[in-house]
C-alpha cells in the first residue's frame, strides 16, 4: 500500500500534467497568430501608432510614397492589374489624374497602402481601381456596385493578398492580424471581404473588430473597403 | 491518507490549470464575429438554401404589398428567393440584376418577407450604377449589400460584392 507521502507525490505529479497538457492544449488558440506573426518579414504593429505618424496628407503624396514603394520592391503588383501603377498611382503622383478622373483611387485607400508597408514591410495587391486595371473577370461590367468601382470620384476598395511575406486569403491568422491592425485606424463604417467558410475554404477565426464590418468573399484574398462612410482615416498624427 | 496540505496544493494546480484554460479560450484571436450581418458558420453557396434560417425572420421585412389575408408559403417563398439570389451571385451586372426580378417578385408573392428583395433589386435595376464612371446614385450601391446579405443570410446564397 502506498504511503501517504507516495500519494502526494503522485497526487502533486498528476496535477502538475494536467497543467502541461493544458498550456500545450491551449497555446495554439491562445496564439493563432504566431505563424503569420513569424512569416511576417518585420515586427509590426497592433495598434497604429507609429506607423500613423505624418502619413502623406494628400493623395498625391501617398501615391508618390507608394511609386516609391514599387520601385523599391516593397508594393507589388500582382501581374493581371498590372495597369494600376500607369494607369492609377503614377497619374495621381504626377498630378495629372485629371485626365482620366475614372482612373483615381481614395485618398485614404492610397493612405492605407503607405501604413501597411511601414508597418509590415511590403505588401501586394491584386485590385484596386477595377475601371482601369482588371484581370478581364472582375470588372466593373460584371459587378457596378463593388467598391472597386464606385464611387466615381475614386474607389476606395483594397485587394491584398500578402502582407510581409505571410499569405492574406482572408480565412487566415495573417488576414486577422492585418485586421486588427487596420481596426485601429480606419474609419467606422469600413468592410472586410472575407470567406464565408464554403467553397472549401476551411475553419478559420474572425477578431472581433469595432470598426470594420463583415461580408462574404472567396479566399483567395482579403477585401477591405471604406463603405460608403467619407470620414478620414483615425488617429492619424504628425510629429 | 493524504494529507491536507496536499490536498490544498493539488486544489490550487487544479484551479490555475481551469484558469489557464479559460483564458485560452478567451484570446482575441479565437473570438467569434461580431459581424452584424455574416457568421462564419452560415449556409455557405453550394447548398443554397438547404439548412438557411427561415426567411420569415427577417429582420428588415415590412412594407408588404401582397394580400394581407393571403397565407404566406415559406418554402416556396424561399425556393423563388435562392434563384434570384443565384441570378446574381457574380455580381450585380446589369443582365444578371434583370434575371433575378422575375423570381425576386414571385419569392414576394409567396411570402411578404421577401418583399425589401423585390423592391431592392427593383430599385438597382431602374437605378443602375453606370459600369463605365461608377456614376449613379448611393442608394443603388447601398441596396446591393441589403440584397447581398439578405441572400447569404436568408437564403444561403453567396452574392459577390468584391
């Protein structure tokens, strides 16, 4: 018969298994974004803070930071739309978009691109202005109402499909990080595109967000728009 | 026989273990949506309408102008409603809003739920947006996610708005 002593011991060793098997149970939804927190070539932000100190005030000023960005490697243009940057960012750099108003992009969509790659060290697009840059699919013949396409002073609706190396397909822990991080800025009344959990797009987990509602979307990126609010992006400072 | 301090010990591992847990499960990163219109568990396109809730509980049905006396049909409401909500599923073209008025008007007609279905998409096609500016009104454009989430919420049906 086991002593008193033996049975605390045991007692003490089962208790202390339990707790093992508890931290290795629960890490991975304590954490679901380590592997895109690792596959992310920087560390970044949470919260805008930095990253939204003297963010260029004007649209011209954010695209030329974002020609500057896809000289540098930094804004990658997936090769279907490859007609946004001499079609939309370069004209809105230049200041020549005038000549082809159809062709321009929200001011606070271009801010948004500028935030991402300080705060994740690049990014890639696969839309933005649908009216001149498509891949013969999703068009604006096929969808008018998509904010790729509306409103007609310049859409304000993002495609991204990688931030800093880590895959964005909106069903995935790099689509929730982003999210959180762009709940911290952009204004109330702004969408996300994300899977709907069908057309084989898995189990994936949604942060709760305050300012960025929901609707469904295939995973093969992670839509953002501003909806039909005009407010500015928050919490933007300059030092 | 164990000892009371060891009791208390393992009490105290059991109680950290139970608390540990509990805030695993509460990390942000696991909550669900707080999304107002879309769970990530609703009936995804491929079984349209097959498990969706009932159209009756909708919450922006109103404005009916279908017979009052006239008994609503559910399903047959619904069966009307998934095909126009599939009319349009690639987006809101101009063809494919056309196509889907005809089975949005009967889904009305069999149940007065699905009335703000007809009169949205019947306000996108009088009102469409132009495909070639993205000039025309901010209703047409609001409307259309009405429609889209009316359709993925109600009717199981996934509507692109990308």
């Amino acid at each position: 018969m086991a002593t008193p002593r033996r049975r605390r011991r045991t007692i003490i060793r089962a208790a202390l298994l339990a707790l093992v098997c508890a931290m290795i149970a629960g890490l991975p939804l304590a954490a679901p974004d380590a592997p895109a927190t690792a596959a992310l070539a920087q560390p970044a932000e949470s919260v805008c803070v930095d990253t939204c100190t003297n963010v260029p005030a004007t649209a011209q000023a954010a695209a030329q930071s974002l020609m500057t960005s896809y000289g540098n490697g930094t804004l990658i243009i997936e090769w279907a739309e490859r007609a946004i940057i001499p079609a939309e960012i370069q004209p809105i750099a230049n200041g020549t978009i005038g000549q082809t108003p159809q062709c321009n992009i929200d001011t606070r969509t271009l801010q948004t691109l500028v935030i991402i790659i300080r705060n994740y060290g690049s990014v890639q697009v696969s839309d933005l202005n649908r009216h001149c840059a498509n891949d013969g699919v999703a068009t604006c013949g096929s969808n008018p109402t998509s904010r790729h396409c509306v409103p007609s002073s310049g859409p304000n609706a993002m495609d991204i499909t990688y931030i800093g190396g880590a895959r964005t397909r909106g069903n995935d822990s790099a689509s929730s990080i982003l999210l959180r991080f762009l709940d911290s800025f952009l204004p109330n009344g702004s969408r996300a595109g994300q899977a709907s959990g069908g057309d084989n797009c898995g189990v994936y987990s949604m942060p709760g967000l305050a300012n960025i509602s929901r609707f469904t979307d295939f995973c093969t990126h992670i839509h953002v728009d501003l909806g039909s609010t005009t407010a500015g992006l928050r919490n933007l400072r300059t030092r | 026989m164990v000892s009371p301090r060891a009791v208390r010990s393992a009490l105290a591992v059991v109680l950290v273990v139970v608390a540990l847990s509990g805030c695993a499960h509460a990390a942000p990163g696991a909550t669900p949506t707080v999304s107002p219109t879309v769970h990530a568990t609703a009936t995804p396109s491929h079984q349209a309408g097959s498990a969706s809730p009932s159209p009756t509980a909708s919450p922006t049905a109103g404005a009916s102008t279908s017979e009052p006396s006239a008994p609503a049909d559910t399903a047959a409401g619904l069966a009307a409603a998934v095909r126009a909500c599939q009319a349009i599923a690639g987006g809101f073209s101009a063809a494919n809003v056309s196509a889907a008025l005809a089975p949005a008007a009967e889904a009305a007609g069999n149940d007065p739920a699905w009335q703000p279905l007809s009169d949205d998409l019947t306000f996108i096609a009088n009102n469409p947006i132009d495909p070639n500016t993205g000039e025309g009104p901010q209703k047409t454009v609001d409307d259309a996610s009405a429609v889209a989430d009316m359709c993925f919420s109600q009717a199981g049906v996934q509507v692109s708005q990308d």
